[in-house]
C-alpha cells in the first residue's frame, strides 16, 4: 500500500508541473486558436533566470523571481506583437511554425546568453521532505501541485468572470463582432500571451528546485504538456489540469508497476485509446472546437 | 504563361530532374554532394508529408518514426534475417506502409491538433522502443548499416546514393504529379477545402485521407532507408520526435501544396545550419530568428510566396 | 601601367585563393557535442581545445606552424557529425581531427577518416571505438567497460554481489549499462533489478520504490549523465535507501555537486584523479598535469574541470605530441607517431599506444572518490 501511495504521490508532483505547462497552453489557445510551441521556454526562462540571478549575481529568491517573470512576460508579449501577429492571416500551422522558431531563437538565446550548464533553484522550503507512514512527499511538491490548482482556479475566474475574459470569449467566438462592440483583439491576444507567459515563468520557479534546468528543458515541457491539454481537453478550465495529473499518474503506475523504460508509451498509449473514444479530450466540449 | 507552368507539377518535377543530372558536373566536392543528397533524401519525406498537409490537410507529428522504420529494416533486415540490403529497403518501405495502413484508419478519425498529438505519440512510442532494444537496435548508440551501392556500375559509394536518393526524388515527384492530376487527387484537394463539402460531393473522405497517409509513410520510410545506407551507421536520433518537429517545419516553410515546395523547404534547412557554423554559440538563435522572418515575410512559404510575387510582376 | 595593375592584381587574388598552401599552419578538425543531449560532454571539451590551441599557438604552434581549429558541433546528431566529418576532410582539408563527444557519434565518423586516412582520436567511452583496432583511429578516454570494472572491484572489496541498476535512456547511459550487465558475471556481482528513466525526468521515485522494496539489494548503480544523476541521488536520499549507492565517471562534475549538496554524501564513483590532484602525493607524476589543466580551464571559464574536458586535452595535446615526434603533420608520419605513444602524461592517466591497443590506459588510472561532507574524497 505504500508504494501505491508513493505512486500516487510522485506522479501528481510531476503532473502538476505538465498541468502549469498545458494551462498556459490553453489560455492562448482559447484567444486565438494558436498552438504556442514556446510555451515551454516560458517554464524554462522562468527557472534559468531565476536560478542564474540567485546563485551567480546573489539576489534574493524574491527580487530575483520578480525579474524573471517580468522578462518572460515581456518575452511573451513582445514575440506576439513582432512575430505572430503581422502573420495571423496565415494558416494555424504557419503560425505553428512561427511559435517553433520562436522557441528554437529562445533556446539559442539564453544558451548563449546564460550558458549551458543545468541550474537549480535551492528548495525555499523547509524541512525538504516529510514522511506519512512510510510514504515520502518533497515539500517543494505541495507548493507545485498549489501552484497547479491556484493557476486553474484563476484562469477559470479569469476567463468567466472578468470584463477581459469575457474579451477573450468574446474574440474566439466572433472575431467580428468583438471588434465591433470595440475590443481590441491585438491587445485582447498580445495579453493573453503575457499572461500564459506569466503561468510558465511561475511554473518554472516553484518547479525548479525539484526539476533544476537547463537551456534546452522546453521541448520535453511542451511535448508533455501538449499531451495533458490534449487528453484533459482545451476547452474547459479542468481540462489541462486533469490531464497534466493523469499523464504524471500513468507515467508513475506505468514506472511501478509495468516498466520503467516503457512508462512514456504507456502513457501514450492511454491518451491514444482516450482519443480514439473522445477526441475532444476528457472534459473537452466539442461545439467550442475552432474549424 | 511562366507562373502557371511553374506551378504545374510536371514542370517542376522536370526542372528537379535537370538539376539533380546537372549538379554532379558543377560541383565537384563529396561534401556539397552530401549535402545535395540529404536534401533529396529529406525532400521525399516532406514530398509525402505535403501531400498529406497540403492536399488532404491533415497535420501529423509523427512522420520520424516512419523515417526511422524505414532505416533501421535495413540496418535489421541483413543483420537478423540475413537479407540483402535492397530487399530489406523494399520490405522496410512494405511494412511501413502496412503499418500506416492498421493504425491510419483510427488515427484519421481525428483532425487538427488532435490528430497532431495521436501521431507524435505514435512517433514517441516508436522511438522510446528502438532506443530500448539495446540488444536488437544498440541503443542511442545506434548500429551498422550493411554497405550497399551501385560499386557494380563504377561508382563510389557516395554518388551511388547521391543517383538513388535523386532518382527516388524524381520518380516519387512524378508520381504524385500523376496522382494530382487523377480524380483521386482532385478529391484529395477538395477534402483540404472543405471537409464536408467534399462529403457531400460524394468524395469518401476517409478513404482519400487513408491514401494520403499511407503514400507519406511509405515515402518516409523510402528516405530513412536511404539515410540509412548512405551512412552506413544509424542512430535512433535520426528520427526523434525534434525531427518530425524538423519535417513539418521543412514542409511548411517550402510551401504546403506545391511539390517543389518541399524541395525547397528540405534545400533550406539542410543547408542553412552549414551556412551558420561561422555564428557558433549564437547558432541556434539565428536559425530561430530566420524561421520566424521567413514565415512573417513569406507566409505561404517560399514557394507559394514567391509564385504570387511573380504572377503581379508577370504576364 | 594599367595592365601591371591586372597581373598584380590577379597575383594577389591568385595568392589569396592558394592562401592553404601559402601560409603553412597546421589544420587540426573537431566534431564535439555542444548543444543537444550531449552537450553535458561537448560543451567544456570545446572550450578545453579552444584554450590548448591558443597556449600551443603562444608557444609556437607545432614544428614552428600554428594551428588552426576548425570546430563544428553536431547538435549530438550522429548524421550531422557525419556530414561535419565530410566537410572537415573535403572543404577544410584538414590534417587531423580529434571530437566525438558521443560513441554514436564517433561510430558515425569513423568511415570517413578511414576512407580519407586521416589520424583521428575521439572523446568517447565506448568500447567498440577502438576494439577491435582501426587504423587510423586512437582513444584516449575511459571505456565505459572500465568504470564498470573499476566499480566491481569496489563492491567485491566491500563485499557487495547483489545490486541493482537504474539508467537514463541516453546513448552514455545505455552504452555503460551494456558492458555493466555483460561483466556482472565475471566479478561474481548479480544484477537482481534493472530500471530505468526518460529523458529530463524530474522524479524516479517510482522505480527506487520498487528496488526499495525488493529484498537483498545491497547497492545501486546509476550509469548516467547530465541531471539524471542529481535527479537519482536527490530522491535515493529523500526515500532514505538503505543500499549504497555508485555513480558513473560521468557524475564527477561541479555541477553534480552543486545541485545535490550533502544529499550525495556516502557515493562512490569511479573518476580519473582530476577532482582529487591536489590530493595526490609529490611524488606522482601525474599531478603536475592534472594540477596544470584543472588551474588553466578554471582561470579561464570560472568552472571546475571535469573528465570530459580532460579527454578533450588528452586527445588534442597527443596529437600535437605525435605530431611533434614525427617532425611533420605528414598524415601516415602522425598515424605512425600516435601509435608509438609511450609514456604519454594524460588526465586519463599514463597513455602507452601499440598497434594492438589504440586505448592505452589501465584500470589504474581510474581511483574511486566517495562524497564526504558535499566534497569529493578519495575512497579506502
């Protein structure tokens, strides 16, 4: 019983960082049918900045997190404005591409700029681990699954109960008539994507000190959370955050009890037989699906 | 007159021909025929992958692990079975093929993004397994590929691959030029317009799109066969899931739905990293900062781009 | 008038374009690793080269040329290295090459050297690089099958048969697992559980879970490199393991140390005697070298010296010996020279190259360390 527990607590630790990964996924997602490559850098950026200010430069963890997520915002926003916009007539995967440039120009950036080796946020809370009967939780983890929940919870109200939540129904919905009743869609979008910005950097910092970093950390990030939006389903608030904790629990059950080398495809697996009865994804509505 | 024969496939496949015939006697260098082979081995893929994008619209992230299929039958087929290397290839491309064949049908029942995510699983699932079977494949390390060539008819090894690898190119070029321009390839394009129209005219859509994917593995597993053998060596590297990412990118910035699109979207990000060796460190972030340029400037792709800039400035 | 103008003119450009043969300079290649999964290896063995270049070209390059390097990284994709081998023989005309951060990688190459007959020495650990012996191909690193038998004297000395092993999926980690399970058997060491993690896995916890709760393992080995490592120790001490654990070569790095502090203490690892020079005795040969390489790459990158950049300073400066042996950079003069290597003083160790062993080093050259209060410490 307690290896199942064990199980159990490794994998929503792991699944709640692809949850923070899929949830930023979703919000650009939901403003402007763009699938954001990028928003792996942003769980990146946050964490290599961070720890770079921290162990190099000696600024404290909460100066040094303040930085790091108004860089990875401004990031956000800017290669939204410059890169995605002038294009945003082109196909969805024309502007896939784009957001696959962007993340490759990011990567060589910062290992250029801030190096190669693999960086670590020192745990900023104590004591590092408890023990319930027999069963071992990393305190970092709770403050990740938190982070997890808190950051659905307020994309939830965000999006349902705000004027420009409501903006951003407003623009995926009828792109037309939002601008008509005077939303700016450039500003609507150009926000969203500081804020999924803003989701991945705070991502990065609570995950870090369990993960560490480096450069080149964003791909799998993006490749694990597109997985979680795509089996929790993108177009509810639940959706990303279920699936991120149910790929971290596959992949878990699949290590403990199946085969350590095979727990990826296992997990796969599952979220190709999920797909093939819904294709929408778990908590996935098929009427709001973009054409 | 010039843009529309440019943007015939027959035209276009012809000028690939010419210049794959005319390159030997310009460049002399085995390394600029390298680099000239591996563009036509990646232009087969993309080939199939456009086919698949462009015409019947569906976007896959899997294609490496039909590419990887493809190399490692014949780097297995003559260590394990005892076949010979060009059988294995034909097997390779067969069982590939058949393999798209099972699992295409429920895969295509998805669209979009959804089916984006099916193939990279298949893609991942494909690599985590030649990657594991340490004792059957060697691992990340890779293994030997038994050498094969044309030595027979006087020719070294590398320009053996360079004639296959440009004559696979052009006889895949032309069949789907053929393919285009039957009805089933005008049922193809009506199922990119517009799904259900299509439906309604009576098109069976899922068998066009079942075509589509089968035609792309096999041209996939066709160039992994071919990498494979020009290396000599293989490595499951060659078709992680960062190389279908590579793929998609290839048939997108060439141009999806013209032929030599691809050709030219394979050209460019097989040579551009060889341009930018003199950049080092900063490398990567000027190859991310050219991808986004050209798809900002170009947004059709190259192709497509530069052929609507010709029809305003041509007659 | 005018037409002096053209001839000069056309002299000068004709000078310019044979600017290989005017200017005599010795061409030396590298393919390394610097970015990708690899680049744990690739990145301070570039810099390593780029640091020896520069003092050999201070003190007079070699028989009086300066060197030249010319540096591709491969991305850690053995196709590109293959495609960087062809441009460094074709384009670059080089005289030797040294690189291959990864085994696949240098596997890839090695046809192309040998087509060309040019001296080539690689950076990596595995075994099949130079057994059985090519021509024109020289290692000087570590093979993974010796960290492995370095590590089961260890666990045979303290007494240790039964282990388990957990490993990364990289072409290091599953190359070193190989020649670890082939040799189990011949130190009498049986491998009772086998485990294994994906790529940039943050958490194993489920797979030292069940060795955990297996019965009768007295040791776990992590054959790994990069994070994977610090990954595994953080979580064999938070579950509170009872087994020992061992840890590749590869994990003898600062940034291993830093990122797991005091939760490694009590490892054992093999490691060339690098991380411990200052330790050693006067009297060793060896530690003016090992000194010598750690001060020189520290001074200038502000990080520690690991083994990996060590390779990359065995391999560059053998060849410049064999080079300096043979009095010219003539290709079969150097391929003769780096054969007859004889008391070659390496970070690896002592090199002594035959025509039957392309290697060099014994198992002597490996020590063990143990992690004592965070820092490294040479084992009993």
């Amino acid at each position: 019983m307690t290896t199942f527990f064990q199980l159990v607590v490794s994998g929503i630790t792991v699944g709640s960082i692809y949850a923070l990964v899929a949830i930023g996924f979703t919000l650009v997602y939901r403003a402007s049918g763009i699938f954001n490559f990028a928003q792996g850098e942003y769980v990146m950026l946050g964490g290599m900045i961070t720890g770079i200010l921290m162990t190099t430069c000696g600024v404290g963890f909460v100066p040094a997190s303040l930085v790091a997520i108004l860089v990875t915002v401004a990031i956000g926003a800017i290669s939204y404005l410059l890169a995605i916009r002038p294009a945003r007539s082109a196909a969805q995967v024309h502007l896939l591409i784009i957001t696959i440039g962007i993340s490759v120009l990011l990567r060589g950036l910062t290992s250029a700029l801030l190096g190669k080796d693999f960086v670590r946020i020192p745990t900023f809370v104590s004591p590092e681990t408890f023990n319930i009967g027999g069963v071992v939780i990393q305190s970092q983890a709770l403050l990740v699954i938190a982070g997890a929940m808190a950051m659905a919870s307020l994309l939830w109200l965000f999006l349902t109960r705000s004027f420009v939540g409501k903006g951003i129904t407003a623009v995926s919905a009828n792109l037309m008539a939002a601008k008509l009743v005077g939303i700016n869609p450039a500003a609507i979008v150009a926000l969203c994507f500081g804020i999924s910005a803003c989701i991945g950097a705070v991502g990065g910092l609570v995950a870090t000190p369990i993960t560490m970093t480096s450069y080149d950390a964003g791909t799998m990030l993006a490749i694990k959370g597109f997985s979680a939006a795509m089996l929790g389903g993108i177009s509810s608030a639940a959706g990303p955050l279920v699936g991120g904790l149910l790929i971290g629990l596959f992949e878990a059950f699949g290590a403990g009890y199946v085969s350590s080398t095979y727990k990826d495809a296992f997990a796969l697996l599952i979220l190709l037989g999920v797909l093939a009865f819904r294709p929408q994804g778990l908590f996935g509505n098929r009427s709001t699906q973009r054409v | 007159m010039l843009t529309k024969a440019l943007q015939n496939p027959f035209v276009s496949t012809l000028a690939v021909a010419l210049i794959v015939v005319a390159l030997p006697l310009v460049v002399g260098s085995n390394f600029h025929i390298r680099l000239a082979t591996m563009v036509y081995i990646f232009s087969i893929v993309v080939l199939g992958l456009n086919l698949l994008m462009g015409y019947a619209g569906q976007v896959s992230l899997g294609h490496a692990g039909f590419f990887i299929l493809g190399a490692y039958s014949v780097a297995l087929g003559p260590s394990q079975l005892g076949l010979n290397p060009w059988l294995s290839m034909a097997g390779g491309v067969a069982l590939t093929s058949a393999l798209a064949f099972v699992i295409g049908r429920p895969l295509l029942r998805l669209s979009g993004y959804h089916l984006a995510m099916a193939t990279l699983a298949f893609g991942a699932i494909v690599y985590v397994f030649i990657t594991n079977e340490v004792d059957l494949t060697g691992g990340p390390d890779g293994m030997q590929v038994q050498r094969a060539n044309l030595s027979v008819l006087g020719l070294s090894h590398l320009m053996s691959w360079y004639w296959l690898a440009g004559g696979f190119l052009v006889l895949s070029m032309l069949i789907l030029s053929n393919l285009l321009s039957s009805p089933a390839g005008r049922a193809l394009r009506a199922l990119h317009d517009s799904e259900v129209a299509a439906g309604v005219l009576g098109i069976d859509v899922a068998r066009a799109k079942l075509m589509a994917f089968v035609i792309s593995a096999a041209l996939a597993a066709l160039a992994g066969a071919n990498l494979a053998l020009l290396d000599g060596h293989i490595t499951p590297a060659a078709g992680g899931i960062l190389r279908s990412v590579e793929l998609l990118t290839m048939a997108v910035v060439g141009g999806l739905g013209s032929l030599v699109g691809s050709v030219a979207g394979a050209a460019f990000l097989v040579l551009l990293p060889q341009f930018l060796t003199e950049f080092h460190d900063y490398e990567h972030a000027i190859l991310g900062f050219l991808l986004v340029v050209i798809m900002v400037m170009l947004p059709l792709g190259i192709v497509p781009s530069l052929n609507a800039v010709m029809r305003r400035w041509l007659p | 008038m005018k037409r002096t103008l053209t001839i000069c003119a056309a002299t000068g450009l004709a000078l310019i374009l044979s600017g290989q043969v005017a200017l005599a300079e010795v061409k030396i290649g590298a393919v390394v690793s610097t970015t990708g999964p690899a680049s744990f290896l690739g990145e301070p063995q570039k810099q390593t080269l780029e640091l020896y270049v520069k003092e050999l070209n201070d003190k007079g390059g070699i028989n009086g040329e300066p060197v030249k390097l010319v540096l591709y990284d491969d991305g850690s994709d053995a196709n590109a290295s293959r495609t960087f081998a062809t441009r460094l023989v074709e384009e670059d005309r080089v005289d030797a090459v040294v690189g291959g951060s990864g085994t696949g990688n240098s596997l890839a190459m090695i046809p192309v050297f040998e087509d060309a007959q040019i001296p080539y020495v690689s950076f990596s650990g595995g075994v099949e690089i130079i057994d059985p012996v090519r021509k024109w191909v020289f290692k000087p690193p570590h093979t993974d099958l010796m960290a492995c038998q370095k590590i089961y004297e260890d666990m045979k000395k303290r007494g240790i048969s039964k282990i388990a092993i957990i490993a990364g999926q990289g072409g290091f980690a599953k190359s070193m697992e190989k020649q670890c399970k082939r040799v189990a058997s011949n130190y009498g060491i049986s491998i009772l559980m086998s485990e294994s993690y994906g790529p940039r896995d943050s958490d194993v916890t489920p797979q030292l879970n069940r060795i955990k709760a297996s019965t009768g393992v007295q040791a776990v080995l992590n054959p790994d490199i990069g994070q994977g490592p610090a990954i595994v120790t953080r979580n064999f001490h938070q579950l509170g393991m009872g087994a020992q654990l061992y840890l590749s070569h590869a994990a003898a790095t600062s940034g291993y140390l830093k990122a797991v502090g005091s939760d490694a203490n009590g490892a054992l690892l093999p490691a060339p005697s690098l991380l411990v020079a200052e330790a050693l005795p006067e009297s060793d040969p060896l530690k003016k070298v090992l000194t010598g390489y750690k001060t020189l790459f520290e001074k200038s990158t502000g990080k520690e010296a690991d083994a990996f950049g060590g390779y990359a300073r065995d391999s560059f400066l053998l060849l410049a010996d064999a080079m300096k042996r043979a009095g010219t950079k003539e290709k079969t003069a150097v391929r003769d020279a780096l054969e007859a290597t004889k008391g070659f003083l390496g970070t690896v160790g002592t090199i002594n190259m035959s025509p039957t062993d392309h290697l060099g080093i014994d198992l002597s050259s490996f020590k063990m360390l143990k992690v004592v209060d965070a820092k490294w410490g040479i084992a009993d």
